[in-house]
C-alpha cells in the first residue's frame, strides 16, 4: 500500500516518470503559464514485521531549496531572469535548467523586448528568507538596421519598477505617463545619465507610442527610439504585466511556504511585523 503524505496526485510530475537511484521525486506545479517552484519529495521504506507491510512516502516542502539561492554576498537573487529547476535530475549537485521568458514587438522602426527579472532575498539566521529587492521588468529598445533587422548593439534599456508598472498598466486608452530615471543618482556621475521613457496614446487612439530618449554625457549621446504598440499588443502586456507582479514582490513565495499551524507562530521576518494584529490591540 502505498501511502502519499501531503502530496496530491495532480502534483506529481509526468513530464520525467523516472526516480532517481537516491530515490527522490520532484513535483512541479504551475500557477497559469509561469512554474511555482516545485516541493522536493524523499521516499522513504518502513516495513513492519507483520503482515500488511506498506511504503510510507514522507514530504518535505521548500520553496528555497528548490531554487540556486547563494552568492558570496548571501544575497538569495534569480540573477538574470526567473528560473526553475528541470524534473529528475539526477543528483543534488546537478546544476539547474533555467527557463528564460521574454515577448517582443517588431515595427518598421524598432523593437522592443520586454522581460521579467526575479525578486532577491537574503536567508535569516532563523532559517527563513526575507525579500531584500523587489523584481522590475526590463524594456530593451533596439532601432531598426534594415527591412525585418534590428541593432541589438545599439539598444537601451529601462528597467520598470513595481509602482512604474502599475502606472501602465492603469492607463486608459487617452491616458499617458512619464518616467525620469539617472543610473547613477547619488554617485559623483549623478545628473551625466538621463533616460525619459514617455507612454502616450496614438493619435487615432489605436494604441499607444512607448518612447525612450537617453542623453549620455559620458559618451556624448543622445538616442531617441519610439515604437508604437497597437491596442491588441498593449493588452498583451497589460495581462503580462498583472500576472508577474506578485512575482516581483515575492508572494508567490510566501504563498508556497505555508503550511498547516503557520498562523500561530510569530512573523520575525522584518521589524515592522511581528505577533500584534490589529484586532488585538
């Protein structure tokens, strides 16, 4: 007989049926399109004397362990894009598969790439983990170099933060925005940088123009590169954009470590929680 603790048939993996020789079984589940890392399993084999003996399965769950969350610093980060870890592999010490996601707009004139960058946490002495960087999506620009080609070596980037896509993403089809950013704000090259990317609606309202102009003084350039996104494209990045954003500020996280009596222990996380509730105070 065998006995599944804590784990549901639909979370078993069938893309690799195989069970490593160490006997351990990784699962995956995915939350839409985008993976939730996935609870790592240990079997373990208990028999009794008697008859009826039966094989228990034991599960431990960790989001962390799951993921390649160490550096010099001690700084947990998906580095340059939100990764998972390929199923069956075949040792602890296998590095991990990384999926790498991104959606791209081709015009006349240029292109624009937009991709999602994973949120960093540092690891407590406690054991947890807490949020130290929320994740951004970054926009590269690249202007056109021919019919259907694009200098990549000429591209430029912006890195949309959380609040600045809840700014695109609440625009109405006649709304625009506007945001400033300097690289190196509070460096002794502070103000040598500016990059302005403008979102305004076409004029027949069919969409919107995405316009990045970057003044450079330390190479002396100045760089203006537009595109338009059509209403349908726009939607597009719209849906993008809601979905990623409990990603980048690390909820899914949360969501996938809880476990059964989490309500009663203490949050020692940050110092701006901690065991008070509003209702009890």
């Amino acid at each position: 007989m065998l006995l599944l603790n804590s784990l549901a048939p639909s979370q078993l993996s069938t893309q690799n049926p195989k069970i490593p020789p160490q006997h351990s079984l990784a699962s995956s589940q995915s939350h839409g399109s985008f993976p939730i890392p996935a609870k790592r399993c240990a079997l373990s084999f208990a028999r009794k004397a008697s008859k009826g003996g039966k094989l228990a399965v034991k599960c431990r769950q960790s989001y962390f362990d799951q993921q390649n969350f160490s550096n010099s610093s001690g700084t947990t980060s998906g580095n340059s894009s939100f990764a998972s870890r390929s199923q069956g592999a075949s040792n602890a010490g296998e590095s991990p598969a990384r999926v790498y996601v991104g959606h791209s707009i081709y015009k006349g004139k240029a292109a624009l790439t937009v991709e999602p960058r994973a949120p960093e946490f540092t690891a407590l002495d406690s054991g947890a983990f807490k949020l130290v960087r929320e994740g951004f999506v970054l926009l590269q620009f690249a202007p056109a170099a021919g019919v259907r080609q694009y200098d990549w070596g000429r591209k430029q980037v912006f890195s949309l933060s959380v609040a600045e896509i809840g700014t695109v993403v609440s625009l109405g089809a006649k709304d625009s925005c506007e945001f400033f950013h300097d690289p190196n704000m509070g460096k002794s090259d502070e103000g040598k940088i500016r990059k302005v990317l403008k979102v305004e609606p076409l004029p027949d309202g069919s969409g919107h123009f995405f316009n990045l102009s970057v003044q450079n003084r330390l190479l002396n350039m100045d760089e203006s590169i537009y595109i338009p996104v059509t209403r349908a494209e726009y939607t597009v990045l719209v849906a993008a954009f809601n979905y990623i954003l409990p990603y980048l500020i690390g909820w899914h996280a949360f969501t996938n470590s809880l476990k059964p009596g989490d309500s009663t222990k203490p949050n020692n996380a940050s110092p701006k929680f901690g065991a008070d509730y509003e209702w009890s105070k």
